[in-house]
C-alpha cells in the first residue's frame, strides 16, 4: 500500500462534508459529449447536409462552431479550477515532511496516488487525458516550477522571462519571443517564487522584495516583488548549459575563430590574469566557463560568486557564495568578504564570478601577490571601458589612493582583457582580445592582439564577419615563454594573419 494510503481514507472518512462542498462548487452544468463535436465536424456536417439538398435555401447562421467554442472554453475553465480545488487540498492534506524524505519517481506515485483518490473522492466526471493533464501539471507545481518545467527542459531556449503570471516571454535563437505558456493566476506565480528561494536559503517577501537564487541546475534566477514591481511579480532565469563549454564549442558556434581560441587556450593555461568585459547577456559567464577549461588539474581553485553559476571540471575546487542578511538585518556576507577569506585558503587561482564593487580592489591585490591566473567578469562595453568601471570600483571601496597609483595596479595586476558582445542579429562574438601593454605617464596602454571584422549580412539578416589576428607581436609571448608555449603562441597569431 502506498504510504499515504490511510491518510487518503481518512480524507474520504473526516473530510466527507469538505470534499462535497468543494465538489459543489467544481462540479459543471456541462454535457461532456456534447465536446465531441468541434468546429471542424461541424462545418462538415453543414457541407454535407448543403450537397444533398435539392436546392440552396435560405437558413439560420450556423452557430454551432461559437457553441462548441464556448463550451469548450468553459471544460478548460472547468478543469483550471479543478486543478486549484484540488492543489489546495494536497497542501492542507500531504505530509510535505515526509515526502521530501522520498526519491523523485517515488514522490511522483505518492502524489499521482492522492490526485487520482481526491478526485473519485470529489465524483469529478473527467475524461483520462483531462485527469492525465491535472496530474501532471499538479505534480510540476508540488515539486517543479509549474508550467515553467516545460521552458526550463529546452535546451535551445536560453533565457526565461516571466513578466505577469499570463505574460512569459523566453529567448530562442537571440530573440525574445512571447509565449503560450502561463501561469494560473498571480498566487501560483508567487508561490513558485517563494519556493526557488527558499531552496537556497533565501528570502522574497515584501521585508526582502529582491532576490537573486538559482535552481537545481545551476540555472541563475533573478525575482523581485511587489511593492518594487508595480503589477506582479517578476521572474527572470538564465538558463544553466547542461554541457560543458569549452572554446571549441564557441568556434563551432562562430563566437570565435579556431587561431583566437587556441591562442585563448594559451593564455589561460599560462597563467594569464584575464578580464571578461562585455554587457548583460553578451555570454560572459559562458566565456569564464570556457577559459576555466585550460585550467591545469593540478591547480586549487577557488571561486567566489553572488550565485553559483561556474562549471568547472577540475577536481580541486572550492565554491563560495554570498548570503544576504537575515529578517534582523545581520549575517550578511559579501564578495568583499569571501575574496578576502579566499587569500587565506591557499589557492592557485582565484575566479571571481562578476566584479562589481568593492571586491574590485581585493582581486587587484591578489593578481599583484601571487595568485596568477585569477580570472573574472566585467559589465563594459569596450576594453577600455573595463578599466575604467575598475578604477571607478577601487574608488568606493574608501581608499584614498591616487588616480595615478590605482592605474599602475590595475596595469601591473591585469594581463588579458576579452570583450563579449551580444550583436544586434542576436548571436554572440568575442569583438577584442587585448593586452595590457603597460603604462604611458598616465595612461593604461592596450594593444588588440584580436578584432572582430565586420564583412556585411546575409539575405536572413545575419552579420558576417571574423575574429582576426591584428598581426603584432604579444608582449605576453614572455609570459608564454616562461611554459614552453611561445613558439606556439607566435604560430597561431601567423596563422591568422597569413592563412595558408
């Protein structure tokens, strides 16, 4: 007997009264077959009744075909309610204790069980696939993201944007295209938002209306409330690649070209200390995640992140993550503090998820004592603009230091910068690869060792164009020395330039 077996007779036994009560307000004035009939077996049957008469009549407007369309607006109106009655039955009834206790495929029979026994239980006239369909989407609200399951389980699509509880919007091919899907109404919206958070250890109520959190998959979720959100809560995930990046899946994908990433490829593995710069959705994690490939295995490595979002395959990693303050407005634990910490635990490399404060400084001082090959990433719309949101970061940590020694550090700490760029067809391209060249009086010198060239469009009005080799020399082709590599540094950046 399934375990929750006597908990559904004793339903059926102390609840009698409810379960009649709910059924008098589910239970339709609708003749189930009278839904047999569709707009299409309607308008057949009109043909055929029109051949077979001697002459054409005049008769009636046919209105079987907004009947049957209001009827079965009302049978899905029906089976909407159906699904709330019933879910708020199987809240105030399951044991949501115990049946976090169970495996997945045995929380899912425990919960079929119940749906199937509060339905005979209510005498609901539904048909199998309508009570297959409540199931269904009842378990996705108990255990899953509700209708969001359905995006999340797409791998083409890359993000999820839930703007109402009826208006979802998701990314597919580099356009955001509204949905068909939606939630039942603003309450299971909220519900589901709690319910991510919580997951995590975190908090969205009107004391906390903002909340970053992410999935089981590593997807990262963005929610923020009511009263900071005018209408209804709003729901933002980026979705979490199932498989590994690495920098040959950014060439087949045309983010790059092969010499660019096999000079990338060199870099990192040369410890290299590497800036990804680029704006919102331009694929900057995606990028880290792909240098963090050319990582040695040998390395320990520590990561610090506002939300884990990192893939690295190395075995030697340790994964910190910041926490907000709780309901008395302590506790909370910045990236600031975690990088600090992070100097303490012996690491080769450091990866700082996303720098965008004070922690800008921390990893200045790390990269200058040490801990080569530290790698993170940079809201910014050039190279140049990167070094300067980091001057602009180390200014409000409350230091007062000179602008001029705030540029020596960043120009001393810095190796690589690589520029990510969302373009307007929707793809994303790596537009710079640039060195730190050193400093001139006072200014940071850059040299581009790689360029995006733009070649034109397509009749689907896709760009064309490649990530090239400028042809200059890389003064980090002594750093690349130092592990043997300089030879086939030099090879790639030739074979860019002068394809044989």
């Amino acid at each position: 007997m399934p375990k929750f077996g006597k908990r559904v007779s004793r339903l059926r036994e102390d609840h009698g009264e409810t379960l009649r009560r709910h059924l008098s307000l589910l239970k339709p004035e609708v003749n189930v077959l009278e839904l047999e009939e569709t707009p299409e077996t309607a308008a057949l049957a009109d043909e055929t009744q029109e051949s077979e008469a001697p002459s054409p009549q005049p008769r009636e407007p046919d209105k079987s075909q907004d009947q049957a369309t209001a009827m079965t607006k009302e049978r899905l109106e029906f089976i909407e309610d159906v699904k709330v009655k019933v879910f708020d039955i199987l809240v105030d009834e399951l044991d949501l204790a115990e049946l976090r206790k169970l495996e997945e495929e045995e929380k899912r029979r425990e919960i079929s069980f119940f749906i199937e026994e509060i339905i005979k239980s209510l005498e609901l006239a539904l048909l199998a696939e309508e009570e297959a369909e409540v199931t269904a989407d009842l378990i996705r609200d108990l255990l899953g993201l509700g209708p969001l399951d359905i995006l999340i389980s797409r791998d083409d699509i890359t993000d999820i944007m839930v703007n109402g509880y009826d208006r979802i919007y998701v990314e597919l091919a580099g356009k955001i295209q509204l949905t068909n899907v939606r939630f039942r109404d603003q309450v299971q919206l909220m519900n589901i938002c709690t319910r991510i958070a919580t997951r995590v250890g975190r908090r969205v109520d009107e004391a906390s209306p903002i909340c970053d959190a992410r999935l089981e998959d590593g997807s990262r979720v963005n929610i923020i409330i009511p009263p900071l959100s005018i209408k209804s809560p709003i729901l933002t995930i980026r979705k979490f690649y199932r498989e590994k990046i690495a920098l040959d899946d950014l060439v087949s994908l045309g983010a790059l070209s092969p010499e660019a990433a096999k000079a990338l490829a060199i870099f990192a593995n040369c410890r290299c200390n590497i800036l990804v710069s680029g704006g919102t959705g331009s694929g900057k994690t995606t990028m880290l995640n792909a240098l963090s490939n050319e990582i040695d295995s040998g390395e320990r490595i520590i990561t610090v992140e506002d939300t884990v979002e990192l893939q690295l395959q190395q075995p030697h990693v340790c994964q910190l993550e910041t926490r907000p303050p709780n309901l008395e407005g302590m506790g909370r634990v910045t990236q600031r503090d975690l990088v600090i910490n992070c100097l303490r635990m012996r690491p080769d490399r450091i990866i700082l998820g996303e720098v965008r404060g004070g922690e800008a400084f921390d990893m200045l001082q790390a990269m200058n004592t040490g801990h080569a090959g530290s790698m993170s990433t940079i809201h910014a719309n050039s190279p140049r603009d990167a070094l300067t949101r980091l001057e602009d970061m180390v200014a409000i940590t409350g230091f007062e230091l000179p602008s001029a020694n705030v540029q020596k550090q960043i120009a001393s700490a810095l190796d690589l910068i690589v520029q990510v760029e969302r373009l307007r067809d929707g793809t994303r391209k790596v537009t710079y690869i640039t060195e730190i060249a050193g400093m001139e009086e006072t200014i940071i010198t850059l040299q581009n060792l790689f360029t995006f060239e733009q070649e034109g469009e397509d009749d689907k009005g896709m760009i064309l164009g490649e990530l090239r080799s400028t042809g200059l020399r890389p003064y980090l082709a002594e750093k690349a020395a130092k592990f043997g590599r300089e030879a086939e540094l030099m090879e790639t950046v030739r074979r860019s330039e002068f394809p044989e």
